[in-house]
C-alpha cells in the first residue's frame, strides 16, 4: 500500500509524452502497475468493502 501512495517515479514520468487539451476529450487514464502493486490495491479494495458493510 505503501507504493500506492509514494506516487510516480522520475522514471515512470520522464515517458510521459506532451499532450494538449485535445487530447484528453475522450482520454481515459491509464496507470502501469505491477503484479505486486496491484495484489495490494485488489486487498486493499475488499478491505473496504468489507469495513463498509
């Protein structure tokens, strides 16, 4: 969960193309995540489904 928060790295940002506003009209966003990231984001999530209830 840790990673989540820390945010993108200098390395994750530096393929980051330039973009205008056009570009975004019908953009959706898209996050490169690793296996081990995303284990934590899927317990994460049914963590708060089952402390919602």
């Amino acid at each position: 969960m840790s990673r989540l928060r820390q945010g993108p790295s200098a390395a994750d940002l530096q393929d980051i193309p330039p973009t205008s506003a056009a570009d975004w009209e019908d953009a959706e966003l898209l996050v490169p995540v690793d296996p081990e990231t995303w284990k934590d984001f899927l317990a994460f999530r049914e963590n708060r489904r089952r402390s919602s209830r």
